[in-house]
C-alpha cells in the first residue's frame, strides 16, 4: 500500500495536501533512482500540525546525492543538509520547505524496505487497525510533544527502547520478518 501515494488522494484534508505538494514537486519521480518511500506519520494518519513529510531513500553514494539534492531543492526555504550517524549507520538528511510542508529527505545504504522508518510506519499501521482507539491517543501523545514511536510504546506499556521495542514487536506479531532486518 505505501510503494505509491495514491493512497493519499482519498485519505483527510492533510494527506491529500500532501499528496499534491509531493506530486507539484515532482520529488518521487526526481529522486525514482534511490526508491524514494512517504513514511512517517501522515501517511498512517497520527500526524499533527508541525509533522514533515519523511521520505526515505536507499544512497549508496552521499556525494553524489548531496550534489543532486542541492541542484534540485537548495532553492527552497529552510534548505539544509548533513551527514550524520545513526545507530553507527551513516545517514544524509535533508530538509526544507514547500507548499506549506517540510519536507525530510533521508537517505542511508540500506533498501527502503529495511530501514526502521519504514518498519516502524508499517508496524504502526498494523497496530492501528488491529487497535482503532490507540489512533487519538497517540496524537494525544504527540501534541504534547512526544514522538511518534515513543507515544506508541507509552500507550502500550512497552518498556526499553521505543525504536528496537516496535521492531520486537513486529516480528512477535509477525507483521515482519527477522530477514527483513
């Protein structure tokens, strides 16, 4: 469900916004070579007002994308991009601003179907059909400033860390696999 946006389209007021700034931007089909993915917490439906639009990327070369990437959105406002590490995993991130959204591009050299983003988006949108209440909760949680993953394992009484926890989860309820890691 979550390989295209079309789902967007017919989805509340906010997602089909987003859908048509990704679509004005071109940005899926600019960006096609790295297998870019929405994730996040618009396309599942536990966004709140200062929520980006998170896409994921597989990048094998961060040169090469940085080079890209400035040449196709340095323009825009709030332009930025680093290079980081996270969980020992060297990642690129860009952010900026079009058509009322912020945009957060990340990319890592790992498939998209694998990064915890992704994992994590889908896991959450299996916990939100099998547990319909859990979706104001959460946003509940994150109005006051929690994220998204953390608002999760708090409802659900999951101790540890929220990002490995949902991961555990996941596989537990085999909404994933352990090879998918």
């Amino acid at each position: 469900m979550f390989h295209t946006i079309s789902y967007l389209k017919q989805g509340n007021t906010r997602q089909y916004r987003a859908y048509k700034a990704i679509k004005q931007l071109n940005i899926l089909k600019d960006l096609m070579d790295y297998t870019p993915i929405l994730c996040g917490t618009i396309p599942i439906g536990v966004d709140v007002k200062d929520s980006d639009l998170d896409i994921i990327l597989e990048v094998n070369d961060f040169n090469h994308f940085k080079t890209r990437i400035i040449k196709l959105y340095g323009e825009h406002e709030a332009f930025t991009i680093k290079q980081i590490r996270i969980r020992d995993t060297p990642v690129i991130k860009t952010n900026f601003h079009y058509s009322g959204f912020e945009f957060e591009l990340f990319g890592q050299a790992k498939p998209v179907h694998k990064q915890y983003a992704y994992l994590h988006m889908i896991i959450e949108y299996h916990l939100l059909k099998e547990m319909p209440k859990l979706r104001e909760k959460v946003i509940h949680l994150k109005r006051q400033g929690m994220k998204t993953e953390p608002a999760f394992c708090e409802i659900l009484g999951i101790k540890g860390d929220p990002y490995e926890r949902l991961i555990e989860i996941g596989i537990e309820k085999g909404i994933i696999e352990w090879k998918t890691l």
